[in-house]
C-alpha cells in the first residue's frame, strides 16, 4: 500500500469515534461467543476454562470504546490530537480516568471492574504469568463482576452510538476526499447517560 494511502487511513481512525465502537464491537461479538455461562467447557474440548480469553476480548471491547469516547471529547473541545501517547494503554482505569472522560461519570465501582479486567489485557488473557509478582491476580469471574462488567459496556456503548461519527476515505482521484457520517457536531446529545 502507497505509503501517503497508510497515512490517510492512520489518521481517519483518528478523527472517527465510529470506528473505534465499530472495533470495540467486533471484540465484543468474539467475547460472546466464549460467554461462560452461555457456552460453558465441552468434555471433548482441551481447556479447562475460556474465562481468561473471554475477559481479554471484554477487556479489548472495553479498550476501544473508551477510546473512542476519548476521541469524541477530545474533537468536540477542539483537542487535537485526539488520542496522545499516554492513550495509547491497555490500563482501562487509566483511559477512563482521562480528563477528557469526565462526562462519563465513572464511578468507583465501574473504575474496579475496569481495573480488574485491565490485567487480562496485559498478561492474564495472554500469559500464564505477569512479569512481576506483585502482578498476579487470580484467573477467576463471579455473577457480581459478570454483570457490573455487562452494565457498563453496555452504558459505555450506548453512549458511544449516540455520539460517535464515522470518517471514510472516498476515492475520487489519488487521494480523494472524506466522507464524514453522522457530523460530529450535528445533535451530538451531551449530558444524558
């Protein structure tokens, strides 16, 4: 691919909160599809449990949602760019903890559970071990965090897909121009939840 094309592209996600929520529901779509208690472990099957790899792909919904709302803020105060070196995380209470995503109103339960699924995008989903000790967290999930985890992802989404805007790439020449759905200042709603 043309190395200008690799820029456009590079940049458009940059600018499009859609894409972001359009990503973070692919990874959700996939976590389902390990739900535990919709499709538990089969005898015939050589795992032990798909907790792990499930809060991982939860975790990385959760990642893309969040910046994807950071985007949306960041763009309607006029912050570019949109998403800066210390976004670029797979610490879920830090990204929600952003300044930008005080509208959200974030609870301190909600920063748990995001702090609790953090861990499996960095080493429990992934790894057997986290390179420090002081890392190790028990592989586990109850009905609690089950459905604090659902509660949120689905007010975080809601959220999102009221918002959020796609910018696309239309290729009229070389380079073309952007096509924008859903103009991110036209009845963005901004204070209900």
């Amino acid at each position: 691919m043309d190395a200008a094309l690799k820029k456009v592209f590079f940049e458009l996600a940059l600018l499009s909160p859609g894409d972001w929520y359009i990503q973070a529901l692919d990874l959700k779509a996939a976590a389902d599809r390990l739900d535990y208690t919709k499709f538990p472990v089969r005898q015939d099957e050589d795992v032990i449990s798909y907790i792990g790899t499930y809060q991982l792909l939860l975790g990385f919904s959760f990642e893309n949602l969040l910046k994807g709302l950071i985007i949306f803020f960041r763009m309607r105060s006029g912050e570019i760019p949109s998403l800066t070196q210390k976004h670029f995380t797979h610490d879920l209470s830090a990204l929600a903890g952003d300044p930008s995503c005080a509208p959200l109103e974030i609870t301190s339960d909600e920063l748990a559970t995001l702090h609790r699924l953090s861990a499996y995008g960095i080493w429990a989903g992934r790894y057997p071990m986290p390179k420090r000790a002081a890392d190790v967290t028990v592989i586990s999930h109850g009905n609690r965090e089950y459905a604090a985890e659902q509660a949120l992802w689905n007010r975080l989404s809601k959220y999102l897909y009221v918002r959020g805007w796609v910018k696309k790439w239309v290729d009229e020449k070389k380079y073309g121009s952007i096509l924008m759905l859903n103009h991110p200042n036209a009845n963005s709603p901004d204070e209900e939840h």
